[in-house]
C-alpha cells in the first residue's frame, strides 16, 4: 500500500522524529477544500445536537396559530401545513441522517473488514465459501430487498434499517481486503506469527488489519455520504425512517409538492443534505490524498 517514494517519506519523518500518524495529519492539513469540508462536518454536527437547545419548539409540537407561514422570528425555518416548526424537524432530520449514515459506514467497513481478512488469511474453502457469498450479495438488488422488508421493520427500532444498509455496503470493500490480505500473509511477520502459534483471530487483529487502517479509514468516510443518500432515498419513498420520527429523506419527501409554493418545507432539508454529503466527500478525498498522495496524480491528470 504503501510505494518506495511514500515509504521514503514516512522513513524520513520518523527518523525526523515524525510518526506516520503526524505525517499523514500534515497532508491533510495542507488540503484546505479536505480542512474546509471537514470544519463544515464539525459545525453541521452541532448544529444538528446542539441547535434544539436554543429553539422553545420541539420536532413533535405544533404551533396551531401558524399554519404554512414562512420564515420569522417565532419560527426561524417556517412551519409546516398543521404548524410545524420547520426548524425543530429539519435539526432532529439531520441529527437521524448523521447517524444512520455513520452507524451504517462504521457496520459496513467492520463487516468488509472481518470477511476480507478471513476470505483472504485462511484460503482454500473458506475463502471460495466467502467469496461465493459476497459475490451473492453483490447480484441481488440491494435498495429494492430493503424496500420489500421494509414493512416488517415498521414501528420497530430504527437500527434494523441500519443493519439492513450496512449488510448490502460492504462487499466491494471485502473484496479489496482479500487481495491486500493474500498479499500480506506471505510478509515476513506474519509467517514469524504463525509459527510461533499465535492464533489467526490475534494475527488478523494485530497484523493484518492494521496494516489496511489507511483503505478502511478513507472507506468508512467515503460511506458515509453514500450511506446518507441511501438512506435519504429510501425514506424519500417510505422504505425508510418512518413517521412520527423523521429523517432529511421523509422532510424532503413532505416539502416536495410545496417546493415552488412554499419553498422553505424543501430548502431546508435540501440544502442541509447537499451541504453534508458534499462535505463528507470532500474530506474523504483529504484523507485519501493523505494516505496515500500518488492516488491524487491520475485524477489530477484526467
């Protein structure tokens, strides 16, 4: 993963005094859209858990002396058609979308990780058994299975939507930690490992997976943005989060007929989606360039 010129740096640095861990958070720094998107998550976090304690309404009252009016002082977002507060609703939209999006970026890379280790570590049976399952998965039409389940998790806990995202995420992942597994199990530690009788569960906790930290950590990044969209497009058609809690999917979903009209039920929840995953994916690139800043040439290039 890791090429002779980076290998040269990081070499450099730590003789210098300098971990990788400072080196790769140097690059990062040095990408201001990666410091920008990043400072854009921090605030858009506050505001989603912090922002209902400045606000007298909560994302389940209603206001009945305000019906579709638009933004003011008493409402800073507007209210909805039976009184609303837009405000309330879009915060506790963003604060579920915030979450399912990382819960289900953290699944998904956990899960790829397990089964890309063990598929690539162990060989023979297991790793066709594994591969035949992930290649399964990888057939099956994952937004439209979670959208026929869908009414079976109705009125239950929202965290069977987020298994149920996080268990069609994590294929393309798995199979990218087979092959760095393949290659990782031949080093020289590794074998020292194995014959000195460490368990392969210790192996692959402390040898191999480490090693891949870079790849999992700009995986689970970059999922969470498509984890938000995926999310955000299931409850837009009802397969998602469901009423009386609301998602940035369910808001937009609301305020899509009152668009022109009323624009504020639409704006809101709209631009706060476009603003987290455009800020998600840019820090994702960061850290990509950070780890790794070969992988900025070819797009550089194209």
């Amino acid at each position: 993963m890791i090429d002779i010129e980076e290998a040269a740096a990081v070499d450099s640095a730590e003789g210098a005094g300098i971990g990788r861990g400072r080196l790769v958070l140097r690059r990062f720094l040095r990408r201001r859209l990666a410091v920008g998107g990043l400072v854009v998550l921090v605030l858009l976090f506050a505001l989603a858990f912090l922002g209902p304690y400045i606000s007298r309404w909560d994302y389940r009252s209603h206001d009945f002396d305000a019906f579709l009016q638009p933004p003011s002082w008493s409402h800073w977002f507007g209210t909805s058609q039976i009184g609303e507060d837009v405000y309330a609703q879009t915060l506790r939209g963003l604060q579920k979308s915030l979450i399912i999006g990382l819960l289900t970026a953290l699944f998904s890379t956990g899960i790829a990780a397990v089964v890309g280790a063990c598929a690539g570590y162990f060989g023979g049976w297991a790793d066709r058994v594994l591969m035949w399952f992930v290649d399964l998965l990888l057939v099956l039409p994952g937004f439209l299975i979670i959208a026929i389940l869908s009414p079976t998790f109705r009125g239950r806990t929202w965290l069977l939507f987020v298994l149920l995202l996080a268990g069609f995420s994590w294929m393309i992942t798995a199979r990218v930690v087979r092959g760095l597994s393949l290659s990782l199990r031949e080093r020289e530690f590794v074998q020292a490992a194995r014959f000195m009788g460490v368990p392969p569960a210790v192996i692959i906790a402390r040898h191999l997976l480490p090693n891949m930290s870079s790849l999992l950590i700009i995986d689970a990044t970059i999922n969470v943005g498509g984890a938000i969209l995926a999310e955000t497009g299931l409850s837009y058609f009802g397969f998602g989060v469901q009423p009386p809690d609301v998602s940035l999917g369910t808001l937009i979903a609301d305020g899509t007929h009152s668009a022109l009209t009323f624009p504020w039920l639409f704006l809101f929840a709209g631009g706060l989606l476009i603003l987290t995953v455009l800020a998600v994916s840019v820090v994702g690139d960061g850290l990509r360039d950070a780890f790794d800043p070969n992988a900025a040439a070819p797009r550089g290039q194209a």
